[in-house]
C-alpha cells in the first residue's frame, strides 16, 4: 500500500477515525477482503451441504478408477482400462499439441499475411486485407464447423476410394495418410543431438557476441548454427546405421494401417484455429511494423548499415517491443479456443473431461479440473512472454 | 459511515437470499402441487420417446410418463412442463432440482442410481445397443468389424458397452465422438464411420428420419447390452418415487386388465376386484400416495394404457413391440399388483 503524504504533522496521540485516511483506507480493504473471503467460503460450504444431503458423491477418487471409454488420438498408450486420471493425461496432451502447433503456424501465417496487407503491390495488400476482415469477423465455433463438415467431411471420399497422389499418401475422409519412419533407436538419438545443437548455438552465440564486443571480429554465426542443429542429428544418423525403412499405411479391412495419420478432427481444429488467430496476428505485426518510424531506416543506412542489418538490428528489435504484448494475448487465445474442438469430435482436455463428469457425476471436480488446467497452461505462456518482453524491452543506459 | 452500512446491509440482504434457497429440501409433491404444474426432463427430440410435433405439442412415450404423473396428481394430464436436455445436461437438471422428472431415454445402472444421487423408479422401455452400417459395406454382423471407425455419442452408457464390447471380443476400433445428435449422424452419413452405434430404438429412430434413403442403411442384428430405459427421480424423496413408480404400474397393469382410455368409462362398474380398484372405486390406493382416490382413473382415461401409448408413440417409427411386450404375451413388461 502505498503511503499518503501528508503536509500537516502527525497528531500526537493516535486516534482511529475514518477521516484518516490510512485508517479509512485499511477498514474498507479488510472489509472487501472479509467480505470476498466470506462468499467463498459460504459458496464452498452450501456446494458441500447440497451434495451431501442429496447423497450426490464428491472428492478425487474416481481418478484412479477405469475409464472404460476409448478415445481416438493419444500421444502416450492408452487404452479403456486405464484409469480416468491418464484419459485426462491423454486430453491435457492433446491441447497442449494442437496449441503449440497452432501458435507456430498462425504466427508464420499471421505475420506473411500482416507484411502482405503492407505490401505496395495493390492485389497483394487486398487480398490480405479482404482475408483479415472476413476470417476476425466470423465467429471461430461457426469456421471449425465449416471446415469439419463442409470441406473436409463433404469433399474427400470414402477410404476405400482413397485418393493417392502420391506413392504411400492416401487422401480420404479418414484422414490423410502418410508413411512414416519405421521405429528405431537412432531417431531417439538424433533427437538429443538436436537439442545438444541447440544449447551449442546459443552457448556459441553469446561466446560471438562477448568477442565482437571485445575485439571487433564477427563470427560466421549462421553457419555454425546450421551445423550444429542440423549436422549433428544427421552424424547421430549416420552413426545409428543410416536406417532408411518407412512404415507405409496400407489399406486392411475398414482402414489404413500403419504410417502417419492426420485425422480430419485434428486437421479441421487446427486449420480453423490458424487461419481465424493468423488474421489477428497480422493486424499486430502491421500495427509493429507501423510503430517504427521511417526516419529509423533512413538513420541506420546513413551510418552505413546493409539492409538486412538495419531490419535485423534497428527495426525488428523496435517493433517487437510493440508485438510482443497482443501477441501473448492471442497465444492464450488459441489455448482457450481450442476447448471447441468438443464441437466436430476432437478428444481435446474439455471433450474428454465431459465426458468423463458424465460418467462418474462428479460435475464440480471435472469443472474443477478443466479450469486448473487451462489456468496452469495460460499462466505459463503469459510468465513466458512476460520475461520475453522484459528482455527485449528497450534497455535504458 | 453512510456508505458502510449500505455495503453491509446490501451484503446481509444477498445472504439472505442464498440461504434462503440453499435449505430449501421440501417435498417435490408439494412443490410440485405449489406450483400447478409437473417440470420433465425429456430429450430434445427423439421421435417416439420425446419430440415436439408440427404443432409445438410434445408427443412420445417419455412425454407420456410425464403426463401419466400429472394426471394422478392434478387430474389433469396437460399440466406438464417440459425441458429439453442433451445427455450431459439431464443428471446436473434433475439433482439440481431444474425438473421433478428425468423421462429421457436414460439407462438404469447402479453408478447413476448412487452415486448420482438419483433413483429410477421403473422402466418404460426395454432397449439394447446396436450397430448401423451403410449397405454398400457388405457387413453381416458386428463381429466383422474389427478395425472399424464408429461413430457414437459422449457421456452416454453406449460409449463404454462400445469399448467393453470391442475388448471382449478382442477386437480393435476407432471412436469418432461427437455430443450433438444431428452431427453424430452427419459425420456418420458423411463416412467419417463405418458405423454408427447408439440404442436399437435410436438406430431405427435415425433410419426411419433418413426417408427414401432408409434401406441404404442396415441394423446389424447383434444386440450388445442391456439398456434398461426409466424415469429417474431425486434420491430420498421417497412419496415422489412411490407416485412415480406407481403411475406407470397402473399403466401397464390396465393393459393387463383390458383397460384403455376408450373403454374405461363403460367399465366403472365391471365385478372385477381388480378393474374396481385401478378405477378408483375401491382400496384407497390413492390415499396411501396421497393423492386422489381417481388417480389411477384420470392416468388412464387421459393418457391411456402402455400399449396404447407404445402403439401411437413407438410403433411408428418401426419398432415392434418385442421385449416390451406383456409377460403374459411372452415379453418382459411386468407390473406389481396394484392393490
């Protein structure tokens, strides 16, 4: 709290009265706080009450009992006679993947469109601008069931009639089919080279930057890069015996077997939620773009930069720092949006924990559940960004 | 000081109020006769069970039950108020205490009848889980479906005998599920699935609404569950089960004694002990429900029997009778003796 100045002195003996106003302040803040706390707890007590007297069950233990339901995409083994607590593993999971796919992906989307609307070709700029306002102004839940039911489901054959463009791809209302890497040790490999890369690029690059600040020299940064993220999985591989056998799907009995599927629930969500986010994306880059003022290029290339250095030294850096904040919030966005994957059939975390409250009856715990999860996952994105945004943020000397 | 004691009496005054509902535990039969009018849980539209016709009139054999009730209590079978509920929203309604009654296709099982804390008192319909699958799928039998794509709703006892019935059988699927009705079939239709699978009495509810093109779609003959189909009522209010319960005993006990909604006014004076009591002439039954001693008479001059309900509200969508049948006709529908 802060403290009030105060020009007269303090009177002598102290007296609680309500026009002071600490004391005024410091009543009327217990009192909303008593107030709010109270509500709670009377809340929480009358939920008790009612469920007991109505013989209703409550608590946490139906988590370990079977689920008994299948579901149809899990990134981890899961089967009906696992428990409920990993079906909700499994839904939790299945957010998380379309998420971070869909922030990807709407991000690249969003900021080629938003440099597009800015772009001084008239069609380019148009098109953008015409793809912004019709995909914000058209409710999300109304575009997913677009795309699940009228393009995808009413257009693709059936898997029988699969179409195949090309050797091993097969294009149905299944989904769309593709061979896979057969499992082998070495992808496990190749996949801890990766991230040892990656902790060498950036251990490497701050070692560049100490030394240009030191002695003047650059360091083929860009180069080095791409050899260790990309060179070191591919000698993982070669090391591992270069193993070059796919899994093809095939067509047995009703469906494909085998290979890589992308399913038309999976493909549908994440479509929808790209292209409805990309569109505020690009309003937020071009709003970042616009930020920076022409005179910024025109200082840089007097004092000699290239063009690729004054985006990536002057502008960027500048128009970042008004990005980056909307952004986060339509990261949390995508996160939230994409509990309507419930609508066209996607065993999202709120699909699976409906159904899930309406096995078991417990609707508050599920309720419960649902919100925890979502509250964790939107708290970790915005502390992220929060610490990402500080770090760019223009820093005073 | 002013404004503190507004803030307080504001905050006495919503507590109030929330107290006053939370212990409000009185007996549904006297909310119910408070009130005028009896709140049923139906589905939002299954022909033959509940749905609304052209006229906005909710017909169907839930629907019935519902009106049974009213006529026992108010002598009047149109005193029924009903709400729609999808098969997430029905338990959350009737515990809540949003309706008096949940009529909707709803299968008895002991995790609804305890810890749900709800109480089925009979069961109007016999049913079972079954299969559809387009004819062109050359299918015979739900035991050719190994590897099948099967579409089917969330929340609902059909998901969990779906996966019971595919592990018994060692056999391996693929669930598409969707919670709307229409947009099950849909993707159904669409081929998402190769099969579509809910109650018998749904399946030949969805076949029977796809019209020219019903005979492109076939019933497989396995029957995979038992779906005992009932109203339910709030758990510990036992004088509304027993109304409940009894409302649909005297129904099918006056299909057994020959009493329809046409034919009972010429029988109020027929020998028979049991005809004199289902009238209402004699034994004080309605007294021990406290209710009427001409409940049982205004349940089935306004609404009728059960075959006559069965008759107008299910047959025509192609079920026949089967099961539900009397015992005495060689089902299973049976009632205690109403006496």
């Amino acid at each position: 709290m802060a403290s009030i100045p105060r020009s007269r002195p303090a009177p002598p003996s102290i007296k609680l009265s309500l026009s002071d106003p600490v004391v005024r302040a410091i009543v009327f803040q217990v009192l909303v706080v008593g107030g709010v706390a109270l509500l709670v707890w009377y809340l929480v007590s009358n939920t008790m009450a009612n469920m007991e007297a109505r013989k209703i069950a409550s608590g946490f233990g139906f988590l370990n009992r079977e689920a008994g339901f299948a579901i149809s995409e899990h990134s981890i083994d899961y089967s009906p006679a696992d428990s409920y607590f990993r079906a909700l593993v499994v839904g939790v999971l299945n957010t998380l993947i379309v998420a971070i796919l869909g922030i990807i992906l709407a991000t690249i989307l969003g900021t080629i469109i938003g440099i597009g609307r800015l772009a001084k070709n008239w069609l380019i700029s148009q098109i953008c601008s015409v793809y912004i306002e019709v995909m914000r102004n058209l409710p999300l839940a109304l575009q997913l069931v677009f795309w699940y039911y009228a393009v995808i489901l009413e257009n693709l054959p059936s898997a029988r009639e699969a179409h195949n463009p090309l050797p091993g791809v097969f294009v149905s209302s299944r989904g769309i089919m593709v061979p896979v890497p057969a499992n082998d040790p070495t992808y496990g490999w190749m996949l801890i080279a990766c991230l040892i890369g990656i902790v060498g690029t950036v251990l490497l690059s701050r070692w560049a930057k100490a030394r240009q600040a030191a002695t003047g020299q650059q360091f083929p940064m860009l180069r080095a890069a791409a050899g260790l993220i990309l060179g070191l999985p591919l000698l993982a591989w070669l090391a591992g015996g270069a193993p070059t056998v796919l899994d093809w799907p095939e067509l047995r009995g009703f469906n494909f077997q085998g290979g890589g599927t992308l399913t038309p629930e999976f493909a549908a969500l994440l479509i929808g939620l790209v292209t409805y986010t990309a569109a505020f994306v690009a309003e937020i880059v071009r709003s970042g773009i616009l930020a920076v003022s022409h005179g910024q290029t025109e200082a840089s290339s007097a004092l000699g930069l290239k063009r690729g250095l004054t985006l990536r030294l002057v502008i960027l850096p500048q128009a970042l720092r008004v990005i980056i904040p909307p952004m986060i919030s339509q990261y949390l966005n995508i996160t939230k949006n994409s509990s309507l994957a419930v609508l066209i059939g996607y065993p999202d975390l709120v699909s699976i924990a409906n159904t899930t409250l309406n096995q078991t009856g417990q609707a508050i715990e599920g309720i419960g559940i649902i919100m925890m999860v979502y509250l964790t996952v939107s708290l970790s994105i915005a502390a992220f960004g929060n610490w990402y945004n500080k770090r760019i943020a223009l820093t005073e000397r | 000081m002013k404004h503190l004691g507004k803030i307080a009496a504001t905050a006495a005054i919503a507590l109030g109020a929330l107290a006053g509902t939370a212990n409000a535990q009185q007996s549904t039969l006297d909310a119910v006769k408070a009130k005028g009018f009896v709140q049923c849980g139906v589905n939002t539209g299954l022909a033959g069970f509940s749905a609304p016709d052209s006229q906005g009139v909710w017909k169907g054999l839930d629907v019935d039950m519902c009106r049974g009730v009213a006529a026992a209590v108010f002598g009047d079978a149109n005193k029924v108020r009903y709400t729609g509920l999808t098969a997430q929203q029905r338990f959350t309604a009737l515990q809540s205490g949003e309706v008096d009654i949940l009529a909707r296709n709803t299968t008895w099982t002991l995790a609804r009848d305890t810890s749900l804390g709800l109480d089925f008192v009979a069961v109007n319909f016999y049913d079972g889980q079954g299969f559809m699958v387009k004819r062109t799928l050359n299918v015979k039998s739900a035991k050719e479906l190994n590897g099948a794509t099967v579409c089917v709703q969330p929340g609902t006892t059909t998901e969990l005998n779906l996966a019971d019935y595919f592990r018994a059988n060692r056999m391996q699927f693929r669930p598409v599920v969707i919670e709307k009705l229409e947009e099950v079939v849909a993707a159904y239709l669409a081929g998402r699935c190769d099969a579509y699978t809910t109650d018998a009495s749904g399946l030949a509810s969805t076949r029977s609404a796809q019209g020219a093109n019903a005979n492109q779609h076939i019933i497989l003959p396995e029957i995979i569950s038992k779906e005992p189909l009932g109203p339910a009522v709030r758990h510990g209010d036992n004088k509304w089960a027993d109304i409940v319960r009894w409302t649909f005993n005297v129904m099918v006990e006056a299909e057994e004694m020959g009493l329809t909604s046409g034919n009972i006014d010429s029988k109020m004076n027929d020998p028979n002990p049991g005809v004199q009591r289902l009238v209402g002439k004699t034994g004080d039954m309605g007294k021990m429900l406290g209710l009427e001693n001409n409940w049982s008479y205004n349940i089935i001059k306004q609404v009728g029997n059960y075959g006559e309900s069965y008759d107008r509200n299910v047959k025509p969508i192609g079920l026949e009778r089967g099961v539900n049948e009397l015992w005495s006709k060689g089902g299973i529908m049976y009632a205690p003796p109403v006496r």
